[in-house]
C-alpha cells in the first residue's frame, strides 16, 4: 500500500496521457444504451499512484458549446485495485455509465451527456486525457486488516469496492467485509463474477445483491418502497441483527457510494440499528462523528 496519498498530480494544464487498452461491455447487449456500463482501462507510461477510493478525471475532447471553452474534467471514481488489472502500476480503470439527460428549458430528451458517451465509444488504441488522482476521505483506514467494514453501493457506485476488495484479499484481510449492492436488472450487476468468485474464496466477505426490478420486497410495513421494490435498505434491515454486531464494534466504518437518493432510504435503517445497539440520538451522527461511515454520492 501506498505510504502517503497522491494527490492531483496531474491538472488541466498538465493531463497525462492515457491509451486505451480494454472497453468491455459489463451489462446485458439486450439492456440497449440506457443500461450500458463499461470498464475501461488506459495505460500510460507516467508514473500514477493511486489508491482505491480515488477519482481521476477525464478531459473530453472539443469545446463546451455553452461558453465556447474546454471542457473541465469528469471525476470517475477509479475501479482498479492499487497496482491497476494488469498489476504493473502502469494501468487505471474506470467503470462508466452511458448517461443521457433532459433540457427542461427545452423539453428536450434523451441528450448524450458529453463525457460518459466519449468514454463508451472509445476503442483500444484511443489516447485520452487524465487528470488526478482526487480524494482523501473514502479511502480504506490505514489499519484495516481487522477490521469490519460494510460497502454499499448502487449502480457505478460498485467501482471503488472492486479496487478496495482486492487490496484487501492481497494484503490478508482477516476482518468481516460485507458489499450490499443494489441494481435494476440482474443481468446489469456489475462485476458480478469477479464478487461471487471472492465470497465462495473468502468466508469474512458476504455479499448481497438487492434486484429492484425483478424482486419484491418482503417487508413494506418496516421498510417502505416506492412499488415496494427490492432496494439495498431492505436488505440492511433484514439482516439488522448481524449489522448491529459487526457495527457494534468500535472501529468498524460504514462505506455508501452512489445515487444521492440511497442515503435517505439507508440513513433510517442505520439509525433503527444504533437505537438497537443503545445509541442515543441519531446513529448516523454518531458514526460521522467518530468518523466511521464514509458517503460518496452523486
């Protein structure tokens, strides 16, 4: 692991370069554009440490066709693990969703979000230019050998576990690690093969998927859900009893990473699992206080 946190050693001014090695499809072709989600990985020839938990951002070619200007970078959160896929530090990988968005000044529909869409088409042997690494607060604690960590993601949201996890299993992490991950179709879990390969390896990490569109939710008296779907929140407070042991330990830390939305349907169940362990007041506050829950949403 990396002794200190690199920090925006490349700029606007400066980007390093990157060539594009991989462009690989992690979701079902039948999903169409709405539901297409790429893992991209650019070589370069700097030097680029970074840790999982970082973004690097992505200078768009072209110019901004509001202000006549570049482009400013597009954070992604890194999916690499510290020495990248490819294990020679030489190598960085992001996971990236194709995003369309909607002009209510116009009504218009469906408009290709510049940077995602750049990103997508790209094909091997495309250069591109990178920006970073940023971001120093969703990074694994220094000491995380032992201790009990819960990842929660939603969508793209999964990219920062990926590169954790594998650090983790690399270095002989002996704590207990749950990933909770929430999405819309089953064939649209990203990454899925990689997890399921690391639970069936690893007995400390459990690993829990939540399907919206294709499960019910079984408790919407408790849990309340819009068409009473499957989200991730559901599955915390089923499982709340195991939650409020391993979050009863004192220096184990709370991850959430993607849609801004999740954190009001996860803050409450957290907060129903400290009223459980005797907390006084909101669990939530607590745990950003001690520094143990750790949010990157967007």
């Amino acid at each position: 692991m990396l002794q200190t946190i690199p920090i925006n050693l490349f700029r606007i001014s400066n980007p390093m370069l990157g060539d594009v090695v991989e462009n690989r499809r992690l979701t079902a072709e039948t999903r169409g554009n709405l539901n297409d989600v790429r893992h991209l990985v650019f070589r370069y020839k700097d030097n680029l440490p970074y840790l999982p938990g970082q973004s690097i951002g992505i200078l768009p070619p072209g110019l901004n066709a509001k202000n006549g200007k570049a482009h400013q970078p597009r954070l992604y959160s890194i999916a690499s693990a510290t020495g990248g896929d490819h294990r020679d530090h030489q190598t960085v990988s992001l996971c990236v969703v194709r995003h369309f968005w909607e002009n209510p000044a116009t009504g218009e529909k469906g408009i290709p979000g510049v940077a995602s869409n750049y990103l997508c088409d790209l094909k091997p042997g495309d250069r591109v230019k990178i920006t970073g690494p940023t971001g120093k607060h969703f990074l694994l604690p220094e000491e995380f050998k032992n201790k009990s960590l819960v990842f929660v993601a939603t969508g793209t949201g999964i990219a920062p576990y990926r590169g954790m996890l594998r650090d983790m299993f690399d270095a002989g992490y002996a704590g207990k690690v749950w990933l909770v991950f929430g999405v819309q179709h089953g064939d649209c879990t990203l990454y899925d093969d990689e997890f399921e390969n690391w639970a069936r390896r690893h007995s400390n990490f459990t690993y829990i998927k939540a399907v919206s569109r294709e499960e019910k939710n079984p408790i919407p008296q408790e849990v309340p859900t819009r068409n009473d779907r499957m989200y991730v929140q559901v599955r915390l407070f089923e499982r709340r009893r195991q939650l409020k042991e391993l979050l009863s330990e004192p220096d184990s830390v709370v991850y959430m990473c993607g849609l801004k939305g999740m954190e009001a349907g996860i803050f409450p169940i957290l907060d129903k699992i400290g009223a459980e362990t005797g907390t006084q007041g909101s669990f939530v506050a607590k745990l950003k206080a001690e520094q143990r829950l750790r949010v990157e949403v967007y």
